[in-house]
C-alpha cells in the first residue's frame, strides 16, 4: 500500500443553469480513483457552489497511481429522476509522483462535457503521499521523469543516454463495441477518453520499468501516439530516449571530454554490406515494389508489403529470432568494448534516439536521412494482453532503419520518430531518422554496435565536423559528389546534407534559413483489402522519389545546401495518397556552395519553345539570385586551389534526372557548358514537367518582415523578444470529384498550403518583425475528396535593428574564439559568463567589424553566423524590451509554444507531462456555427484546459507543445461532427530574465548564470 | 476546391480591433470585407480577398463566441477559455458598450421594452445605424438597468463595478438608467436641438441633487424602502415642491422678488427691459414646474416644460448665455432676501439643480 491520494472540491463557479425553473443548479460532486467514489453534499441552488468539502483519501498501489486518472464528475442533483451529469474532469495524477516536480495540484478546472463543451469551473485540490517501497519486484515506476522536449531539458545535465526505450498497448475501441449501440454518445465518449487515458497510464508506466532496468531516470523525447485502427481495435504507443539527468543546481564539475575521442573508438571498420542497388527487407512472400537508392543522403526503403495472418512467412512469426540474432550481436560488440567503464550492459536492439539537439560533443557525424515505410493490413486484435502482431511490425520498420544506417557508416540512429496513416483497414507505418555516428563517452554503455567509426578524429574542427560523411568514399552507399569541407579543409563533406535533427548549436551558418515543402498528391484506384494494399506500395517509392525530387529543386532555388527538421509525411485515403514534407534550408559554410538548376528541352529544333525554355531558365536564374538576397546567402568564393584536388570518383556531378533519361549525353554537354560548377539539370520532356517546374515558381517567399521555419530555432536570428504566439490553424477543403487528375490535385494541394501560410502571416502582420518558428503541417484524408491540413507553430518577434549589430558581433565572437569549445557554455554557464557577455566586448569591436565586413575577401567564417551565439537569450538590449508584468487579471497567464525554451526567459523548473485527450461531439452542428464553429471552439477549450492543468500545478508555461492528432469528422446532412484532440507537452515554471536579473543584483554569485546568453540554445 | 472549414486559434486570442468596430457596428461578414478592401489593406499587406474574408470570419467566430461573456463583463475577466490581456479585455468590454449618439437620443427617455425594441426597425432606418447595432446598444442599455435598477447605492458605482466600464461611460449609463426610470420625455421636435450630453449632464444633477442618495442619509424606513437610492426621484421632495408656489401665488411676494432682481440686474443686462417685461411669466414658469412635478405625467415632461416656459422666451428675446447666467443667478439669489418665504432650503435644492440644467439647455 504505497501511496495515499488525498482530493478535496473546494468550490465550483459559472456552473450552467440545470433547473430551467429556478435557473439555478443543485449541484453535487463524485470523485473517482480506480474503484472507490467518494460525494460531496449537494450544494442548493447555486452557479457557484461552496462545497469546501473533507480530504477525501483514497489508499492505492503506486501502480494504479501511475495508470488511472482521478476522475471528477459534477452533477446536478434530481429528487425525482436520474442526477444529471454537469460535466468532468480527468487529472493525470502523475507529476505528483516524482519529487521534483509539482508538490500539490490545485486551481480551477474547466468543467468538460463531451457534448456540450466546457461548462463552468471546478476548484480541486489532490495530493499525494507516497511511502517508499520496498518491493523489488515492483510493476510500477514512479520517479522516473518524462519529458516531450526533444533535447535535455534546460535545468538538467545528461549524465548517461542510454538510448531507445519503445512500448505499445493494445485495446478494444469502445466505439466499435456492440454495447455503444444502445449507449449514448456521451457515455461512449466518455468510456473512450477514459479507456484512452488508462491506456497511456499503463504505457508511460511500463516504459518507465524499461528505463529502471536500463539504470536510467528519465526519459527524454517521449512521444506517445495513437492509432485509431478502428474495429480492429485502439494502439496506443510511444518512444522515447532513456537517460540518466542530473539537475543543475550548482555549477557541476563535470567536463564532457568531447574532444577527445577514446581510443577503443579506433577500431577496424567493419565491412559495408553492397551498397548499391536494392535494400529492402524481403521477409515475405509478396513483395512489389522495386526500387532502389536514389539519390545521396537519403535511403528510401521499399515499402514491404506484408499481409498478416497470411502465407508462411509473416512478421509477428520471424521477429522472434531476428531479434535473438540482433542480440546476439549486439551482445559480441559489447564484449569487445571490455576496457569500457561501464558496468551494467544491457542488449539494446536498436542504437536510436528521439532527440533532435544534443548535448555538446555527441553529435560527432551526420550521414543522411534515413527512412522506412511498410504498408500493413489491420485485422482484430485477438489477445490485446499479447500484442505481437504490432510489436513484430515495428521491430520490422527499425530493423530496416537501423541497417540503412549501417550501411550509410553509422551506427546510430538520432531525430527518429514513427509515425502511421490508417484508411480503412489499410495501414502505413513510417520511421525516420537520421543516420549518425556518436560520441560513446555519453553512451557509456555502448549503442555502438560493431563500431564502425574510423572517422572520428582528434581535434574536430568546430562547426563543420557533423557535416563530415562518415562513411567510406570509395565506397559509397549511393552516388554523391564529395569535395573537401570548405569550412576546415581536411575532410570531405557531401553536396547536400538533409537531416530530421535540428541545427547543431555549433553549425556554421551562413545567411538566414527558410521553411522548405514538398507537396505531392497521387491517384490511387478505390480497392479493397490486398489489392488496395498493393497499389498504394506500387505508389510509395514514386512518391517518395518525387517529394525528394521537389526538396531538391526547392533547396536549389532557395540557394542552400542543406534541410534540417526533414519531416515527409505520407498519408492515405480512399482514393489518393498525399506527401508533405516539411523541413528548414540553410546554407551550412562547410558544404559547397549549390549549382544553379539547368532546364533541357526535348525538341531543340522548335525555336519557340527554345524561346520558351530560355525564358522559364532566365526566371529560375532570377528566382535563385532573389532567395540569395532575400536570405542574405552571400557565401566568400573560394578558389578551387584551395579545395584541393578533385576527390578520385567517377561521378563528381549530383545528377538528377528526371525519371525517362535516355539522353545522357545530351545532359553531359550541358553540364560542360555551365562549366566546372555543379548543375543541377531539369529535362523538360513533357507537359508534366512543364508544370513542376511552374510549381517551383509559385512557391511565394513570406512578405517581408516575416520568416519560417521548422526547426527550433531560425538560423540568422539572434535577438527574440518575449513576445510569442502559439496558435493552431485547421482548414478542410472539398476536392471538386470531376474528372480529377493528378496534376490538378497537386495544385489544389499546392494552393491549399500556399494560402494557409499567407493566412498566417497575414493574421500575424502585428507582430512583425518575427519569424514562425517550429511550423508544424499535418494532413490526413477524412473522407473521399477531403483534405484536411492542421498547422501549429508559434511566432516569435524578433528586434531587426539589434539584429544587424548582433550579428556581427556573433561573427566576431565566432572568429575570436580560442581552443575554447565554446559548446561548453551550454552546460557550464558559470565558468565562461565573462567571456560570453555580448554587451561590453560589443562598442570595442564594432568598428572593426564594419569594415571588415566591407571587405569581399572575407573569409566564410568571420561572414557567418553561429547558430549557438543566436541564442534567444542573446543580448541585453532587449530586456529593457520585455513587457511589464500584467496586472489584475484574476486567470494567470499561462504561455504555450512548441518550442523546448521561452525567449526571455529561463526556465527554473520542470512540473511533468501534459498528455490530454479530448473528443467533442455535437448534435446541433448549425446552431454551434457550423464546422468552423465547432472546431474552432473546441480548440480553443482544449487549450484553456491545458492551461488550467499547467496553472494548477503551479507552472506559468507549456514547452515542446504538440497536437499529436486532430481528427475530425463530419456528418453535416444528421446535423452532426465529432472531433478527437491529443496534446502533449512540458508544464514549466519560467522567470522572465528581467526579473532574474533583478533577484541577482542581490545575490552577485547567480549573476553570471542568469545573464550568461548561451543557456537557452537549442 | 471549396473551403469547408477554416480556422485560426491563438494561444492569445487575437483581437483585431477594425474587425470589432466592423462587427459592433453590425456589418455581415461581406460587408465587412468589403469595407476592409476599400480600407486598402490588400495592397499595404499583399493580401488576397480570400485571406481578408478568412481573416474576418475568424475574427467574428471569436467576437460572436465573446459576445456571452460580454454580457456579464466580469466573466470576461474570470473565464478561462480566452486567454486576452487585460488592457485588450478592457478595450473589448469599452467598445461593446459603447453608443451611437444618435442612437441614444431616440431611445433616451423610453421604456426600455419590447415594445420600444419593435421599433429598432425604424430606428436603424432613420440614423442609418444597422438593426444588428441598434439591437445591441439597446440590449445594453436593457441589461445595465435590470441589473442596477434594484440596486442600492451610487448607481454610478453599480454600473462600473458590475460591467466594468470607464468612468465616464459608466456616467452616460448612469443617465441613460435614470432617464428610463423616470421616463423622461426627450424626443418632442422642440428637444430635438439638444445632445445626449446636454440630457447627461441634467441627468448627473438631478441624481445628485434630487434623488434619495443625494439626501446623503439612510431612509427612514429601510424596509418599505430597500432599494433605488438613486435611480428614482425623492418623493417626498416633490411633495413638498407645491410649497414654492407660494412664490407666484402671492402678489406681494411676486413684486418683492421682482423689484430684488431688477434692483440688482440694473444696468449689468443687454436685455434688462426685456427680462422686466417678462418676469412674472418666466418666474411663473419656473415655479410651476416643480409644483406640479408630484405628478408622473408632469415629470416626464419636465424638460419640455423647461424648453417651452424658459429656453424659448429668453430665446426669442436674444439673451445671452451671460444674460441667462447672471439673471438666473439673481433670481435664486434674490429669494434669500424674502422676509415672507420660510422654505429656502426647498428652493436652493430646486433651484440649484434646474439653474444648472437650464444653463446647459440654453444654446441654439
């Protein structure tokens, strides 16, 4: 009996009137922990009833505390009749488990009824005693901390990561069950929000048992999902990263010896497995789709199309021993790193991590994106207590990730999530990643698995070292052009870099960046079951191979050379399979400047349409040289002495050609004539062609004073203000059904997302100068000819005149530094705040700078931007900035933004997780305002409710907030909708800097910590 | 391809505050947009028309979603669905509350019913304010009365703690109340010449002068007399009130107080002869007033009365603002110094206040 959980109802406010006679309600309150309830008195008529009732103590196992939520339920009293319920609230009771979080949960709740909204407030108060437990063959495992943030949460260090921890639970969907036929819409609601919230219990629990074994403490980047398989049932999974985090509370001595790589790293490379050609898993009878790499930097794997309980060779039946092989290797790696410190080993079947941004020193090699996708068929889930069927299905898809990684030199997997797309009964799973070679120190137990690192050298030049290829260059998992890092000179670097992660705090950067997408649209013939299956697998390599195609060309245009925060998401429908793909371009200085985009005709005798292919050239030409101003890409030009000599490999031109290339020597004489810089060749062979490369020009760049991204941070943006916006934008558009083709869907898609983003910047005019930050695009196919597209992101407004100086300064700074890893400041603000004060090293070196500026031969470096010293936190002008603290508004403010930090601010304290699922339905869908209505109150209920569960663990602020899902559909001819929201995200406790500064003119020792601009990075 | 659903919701909800006046004064969403187009925001922000009529939609779901708090304005502040900084939640609660002159001047003075709302129709034909905007200036006008008019207390105070308004809106509904109350007639043609600010001001006057608050005391009796401290007129005041008759009624009295004035106004007059020639009817016509304000009809009247036995005489005479001023003074004054009259307390309450009004009705 470990733990005691003690609720009290103090009061409730605006409750809706019940009694249509008195208009005035008898309300009465039930409180329910697993299967004990508890009642207040009935408060007679009253809205705002003052029940203050007693403690009302609950004594339970630390299992049930982690698994079921406190449910409230506020009721109208009826002497006659059934009471009627009022509405509920679900608190998830889990920040109160874990000491350093929240110590009391209490404040108003917004009252939720699934049909009618939210309905007044109800003031709670929960705590919880919790005894120590002695039991080591516990099932529960409280302590262990969750965070969604994607990287180590600003107020801890990582002491070990120990890598990736995965879980799934299975059950009935209790709207497919045959007793919600004759239930009612709410209760069946409500079992369902209940059910779901018992489920994602039980999973945070189980994969907090995983990160105890694992020796760890907290798990970070936790993503939790659900499917919604329908009749087959309800998935709930998640991953995450287990580490073990220390809090910073004082300047620890602890020096992550990143430079120095040991020497056991040094060993023989092992051999690569034949890179070329066809890299698919081939573990079932039918397979279709053929494929192979396409181009550098990005291995698509076949999707394997696997139909279950079907032919011998199924998944769930050959995981089994696959897994026991891994093991078995994974096992001999370990054995071999004898010499290590470590002394727990534990199998780790999959070298992967959720996180996007990494403590300084980890990141060693970045490889290339790497991706999997396998179309599945979903049947009932027999035996939801032994999920294999799902298990074996991913372990599939991470197999398959993990060996494209081998294959591209690397031995891990960082920015990996998973993601699926469900129409009917047919299913998309997808994993992506980023292929990676890690530092071991900070995985002491060893994801290193065969160790394939040879490249990992002393010294690392800082800022261009990720950029290295880690692979072999005369062997080569794929075609690409190497030359030598124009940033160090020693190593070779790829053409063009894409990766899911975020910019490495240390990359250096030149210009600012910019949101890159890649739509696509493709018709798929109706079908059922198998034969569904089949085509949309036939569908997926070319799609992925045209959504690349467009990420490329974009990139080109815009003038950059690499993505970051690549994410491509695949969806189905009925009849047509969507690709979105959304990621940040910058120019990174170490990679090589980006030739320009060559348009070849077909027919060179025709002299109009030469006319007409030298026009569309001369406008692509334009095109690139405005993006270059725009973006402010004004890289040095490096003579090619310097780069050294060509690297001995045949291809030394990224060629990609459209998909018909007959004419190789055609394209061989262009490239000639655009002499020795890299060209990027686009053959206009047909009308289909004509109109992508018209879709290349229609890409509006955001109107001035705006930016966009999709990573964390902009690059070229040092000086945030405190003012944010966070904000979710849903729109649905109805495909007309006439005679629709590929091409005028892709422009009705194009259109759709190219309007939503000029909505945005229109509606968010005010703020400007900002930039959107962590734009986040989501489309799913509710029904035939639907699109619906949900975006959230926030905007940030940034000071355009402190940004010019900073700038500079940043780049002087960046030339200044010593053999100081100045990543090191993100950990160790203490020792270095003197040096990384902008403010008075600023007037001196002003001048110098100007002209040096001037000056064309500057080199890349003194041009260019770091992205650490772009730290939202940067410089002190803008404190004088931040808006005075507001005054008597009873509700306090709670902010909310996808992002892991607020700018401005520090965050001193972490509360827990915010994981909250919704459904609203209504039955009078005209009278609420239509859909838009509908939606649009809903979501904004949900965000009140997020903010109260956040005000009331006494946090000011949601971090790495994220709408997981947003599913909505329609009946409009019954007068219906329903719609089912899952959030997520990190309550805090953040202190404006202002007023942080002011408590440390008090106390000198905190001074350099809080004013010392590079903790907020990331 | 057609919009089905389209949606923008901020962490803070995002106030547009052209889009409120737009929407407060009761345009549809196509009016609305078109009134922005020709505003020339498309071109000062490369907006499309399908971004401005998104815009505006949006912007009218979250004013139409507000709209029920703003009924009761501190639900504004203590909901949680909204999260909207205080200096804007302030400026929504203002600007809701806010009134068309001339909308105010045909409703000033009428029994806030159904019936009066039947007539919004002609209203909005008449000013030129749409019925929609008509509708919500008199449903607030409604609202603020049913929920002070019971109430005890400064009735100014009532309506700023209850929907938080500014001072000096807070005021206007003060006499907006007060005139309802009272019925006060204010729409006959020869009333037509004066502003809500010109009834506004006579309202503050009587509130402080003439009601049961202004007596500055409990009432006698609280339980016969919970409740309208200043939202009705002092009864008892406007008994006694007859007692001033007695100024015209007796002739002696009259004269006496005639030669005072006269006396005292010799020579300082552009329109001294006039002012002598007229005495007995302009004294006539004051004192009448406030005899016959014992009865409901008559009270209601009260500023036609004013216009007619005062304001057009002097008028057609061409007195000054200053020859109003000094004459009026006098003649308050001039009381004090009558042996014969026992009710000077009486007359200083009367007069005081209706020296005021009649000074601020006084203009073309």
């Amino acid at each position: 009996m470990p733990g005691k959980l003690k609720v009290k109802i103090v009061a409730g406010r605006h409750l809706p009137v019940m009694d249509r006679a008195s208009d005035l309600t008898d309300a009465f309150v039930e409180v329910k922990f697993g299967n004990t309830t508890f009642k207040t008195d009935v408060y007679l008529k009253s809205l705002n009833p003052q029940w203050n009732s007693e403690w009302f103590k609950f004594e339970v196992d630390d299992e049930d505390l982690q698994d079921e939520p406190l449910q409230i339920t506020v009721l109208d009293h009826d002497t006659y009749s059934a009471n009627d319920a009022i509405g509920k609230v679900y608190i998830d009771i889990d920040p109160l488990l874990y000491s350093e979080a929240a110590t009391v949960i209490s404040g108003w709740f917004p009252i939720y009824d699934t049909i009618h909204g939210i309905r007044g407030e109800i003031n709670v108060v929960v705590k919880v005693d919790l005894f120590n437990d002695l039991n080591r063959f516990r099932q529960s495992s409280c302590g262990v901390k969750f965070f969604c943030t994607t990287s180590i949460p600003k107020c801890y260090r990582a002491v070990v990561i120990h890598g990736f921890v995965e879980e799934l639970v299975v059950n009935e969907d209790p709207e497919y069950q045959w007793i919600d036929r004759i239930r009612t819409p709410r209760a069946s609601n409500e079992a369902r929000q209940r059910l779901i919230s018992l489920m994602s219990g039980e999973l945070q629990r189980k994969i907090g048992l995983k990160v105890l074994e694992m020796r760890g403490n907290a798990v970070v980047g936790y993503l939790q999902c659900f499917d919604l398989e329908g009749e087959s049932g309800l998935v709930v999974r998640a991953i995450g990263t287990a580490c073990t985090l220390d809090k910073l509370s004082s300047p620890a001595a602890f020096l992550p010896a990143c430079n120095s790589p040991s020497k056991e790293m040094k060993e023989s490379p092992l051999v690569h497995p034949p890179s070329h050609g066809c890299r698919s898993t081939h573990n079932s009878p039918i397979h279709t789709a053929t494929g192979s790499r396409l181009t550098q930097n990005f291995s698509v794997s076949v999707p394997t199309l696997i139909y279950t309980g079907m032919g011998s060779g199924s998944a769930g039946k050959e995981g089994g021993p696959f897994k026991a092989l891994l093991r078995q290797q994974t096992q001999a790696a370990l054995e071999q790193r004898g010499g290590s410190p470590h002394r727990f080993c534990r199998r780790r079947e999959f070298p992967f991590l959720t996180l996007t941004a990494f403590p300084p020193g980890l990141l060693v090699h970045v490889g290339g994106v790497v991706s999997a996708r396998s179309v599945k068929l979903l049947d009932r889930i027999h035996n939801p207590d032994e999920p294999e069927t799902r298990d074996a299905w991913w372990a599939e898809i991470r197999q398959e990730i993990k060996s494209h990684a081998k294959a591209l030199g690397c031995h891990a997997v960082v920015g990996y999530s998973e993601s699926t797309s469900i129409c009917e009964e047919v299913c998309i799973l997808s994993a992506s990643g980023t292929a990676a070679v890690l530092n071991p120190r900070f995985l002491q137990e060893g994801t290193v698995e065969g160790s394939l690192e040879q490249r990992i050298e002393e010294n690392l030049p800082v800022g261009c070292g990720f950029c290295h290829i880690p692979y072999d260059e005369l062997n080569m998992p794929f075609p690409a052009h190497l030359t030598y890092c124009y940033n160090c000179r020693k190593q070779k670097v790829p053409d063009v870099l894409f990766t899911t992660i975020d910019l490495p705090t240390d990359a250096v950067v030149v210009g600012k960046g910019c949101l890159i997408q890649a739509r696509l649209c493709r018709l798929k013939k109706k079908a059922q079951a198998e034969a569904n299956a089949t085509a949309i697998s036939n569908l997926l390599p070319f799609m992925e191979y045209e959504v690349h195609t467009q990420l490329m060309n974009k990139l080109k245009l815009k003038g950059m050379n690499a993505l970051f925060g690549l994410r491509i998401q695949i969806t189905v429908g009925e009849n047509m399979l969507m690709g979105l793909a959304s990621a940040t371009g910058v120019y990174l200085a170490a990679l090589p400047t980006p030739g320009g985009i060559q348009i070849a005709g077909k027919t060179p005798n025709d002299g109009s349409y030469e006319q007409h292919i030298s026009h569309m050239q001369k406008r692509i030409n334009d095109t690139i040289a405005k993006n270059k101003e725009l973006y402010e890409i004004n890289p040095p030009e490096v003579s090619e002495e310097i780069i050294g000599s060509p690297i001995p490999e045949p291809r030394q031109r990224s060629r990609l050609l459209r998909s018909q290339s007959e004419s190789s020597d055609e394209v061989t004489e262009l490239d000639l004539s655009h002499g020795k810089k890299d060209a990027f060749v686009l053959e206009i062979d047909d009308t289909d062609a004509m109109e992508d490369v018209h879709s290349l020009l229609t890409d509006v760049p955001p109107p001035s004073g705006f930016y966009s991204c999709n990573t964390e941070i902009m690059p070229g943006i040092n000086n945030w203000t405190s003012e944010i916006q966070m904000f979710t934008s849903v729109r649905v558009v109805r495909l007309s059904s006439l005679n629709l083709t590929n091409q005028a869907l892709n422009k009705n898609f194009n259109g759709l997302c190219e309007n939503l983003l000029k909505s945005l910047y229109f509606k968010l005019r005010s703020m400007t100068p900002c930039c959107l930050c962590h734009v986040n695009f989501t489309v799913s196919l509710p029904e035939d000819e639907l699109i619906q597209v949900t975006v959230t992101a926030v905007a940030i407004t940034f000071d355009k005149n402190q940004a010019l100086q900073t700038t500079k300064a940043h780049a002087e700074k960046t030339l200044q530094r010593a053999s100081t890893d100045n990543d090191e400041l993100l950990q160790f603000p203490l020792e270095l705040c003197s040096d990384s004060l902008p403010a008075p090293a600023f007037p001196a070196t002003k001048e110098h700078l100007e002209s040096a500026s001037s000056n064309s031969g500057t080199p890349a470096a003194q041009r260019a931007v770091t992205v650490e010293k772009a730290s939202p936190m940067g410089d002190g002008n803008f404190r004088n900035r931040s808006a005075p603290p507001c005054a008597s508004s009873t509700v306090g403010v709670v902010k909310m933004t996808p992002l892991s930090f607020i700018p401005g601010a520090k965050i001193t304290k972490y509360l827990g997780i915010i994981n909250m699922f919704f459904i609203r339905e209504t039955t009078s869908l005209r009278e609420e305002g239509g859909v838009s209505g509908f939606l649009h109150a809903f979501i904004a209920e949900v965000f009140a409710m997020v903010r109260a569960h956040v005000a009331a663990l006494g946090g000011n602020a949601v971090v790495s907030y994220i709408m997981k899902q947003c599913v909505f559909m329609e009946n409009p001819s019954k007068n219906q909708a329903q719609c089912l929201i899952n959030v997520s995200g990190d309550a805090v406790v953040f202190v404006r800097e202002s007023d942080l500064e002011a408590m440390s003119t008090q106390q000198s020792a905190v001074n350099c910590q809080t004013s010392c601009p590079g903790e907020v990075t990331t | 391809m057609t919009s089905e659903l389209d949606i923008f919701v901020g962490n803070t909800t995002l106030i547009d505050e052209d889009v409120y006046r737009l929407w407060l004064d009761g345009y549809s969403v196509n009016d609305a947009v078109a009134l922005r187009v020709r505003s020339g925001i498309l071109e000062q922000t490369g907006a499309t028309a399908g971004v401005l009529q998104s815009d505006t939609m949006d912007h009218y779901r979250t004013f139409h979603m507000l709209e029920r708090l703003l009924h009761a304005p501190p639900k504004l502040l203590h909901q949680l669905i909204f999260q909207i900084p205080p200096s804007r939640q302030a400026l929504l609660i203002e600007r809701y509350y806010t009134f068309d002159e001339a909308f105010v001047r045909e409703v000033l003075g009428k029994k806030l019913s159904k019936g009066t709302k039947k007539d919004l129709d002609d209203i909005s034909a008449k000013t030129g304010i749409t019925l929609k905007s008509c509708r919500r200036q008199f449903d607030n006008f409604k609202r603020v009365f049913k929920v002070v008019e019971e109430m005890r207390g400064s009735l100014v105070d009532n309506i700023q703690q209850h929907f938080l308004l500014s001072d000096r809106l807070a005021r206007d509904y003060a006499a907006i109340v007060f005139f309802a109350n009272n019925r006060f007639e204010t729409g006959k043609k020869k009333l037509q010449y004066l502003s809500f600010g010109d009834f506004a001001f006579c309202a503050e006057l009587m509130i402080q002068n003439w009601t049961l608050g202004a007596v500055g005391e409990a009432p006698t009796d609280p339980d016969s007399q919970m409740d309208d401290m200043d939202v009705d007129l002092d009864k008892e005041f406007l008994q006694d009130l007859k007692e001033l008759k007695v100024l015209v009624a007796d002739k002696d009295l009259l004269d006496l107080h005639k030669s005072l004035v006269c006396a005292a106004l010799r020579g300082k007059l552009g329109v001294f002869s006039e002012m002598e020639t007229n005495f007995k009817n302009l004294s006539r016509g004051l004192v009448n007033v406030a005899a016959k304000l014992t009865h409901n009809k008559d009270v209601r009247d009260l500023f036609v009365d004013l216009v007619e036995k005062f304001v057009e005489p002097c008028r057609s005479d061409h007195w000054t603002l200053n020859d109003v001023r000094l004459f009026l003074n006098q003649y308050s004054a001039s009381v004090h110094s009558l042996d014969g009259f026992r009710h000077q307390t009486l007359w200083d309450r009367y007069m005081g206040t209706l020296r005021g009004c009649l000074l601020r009705l006084y203009h073309d």
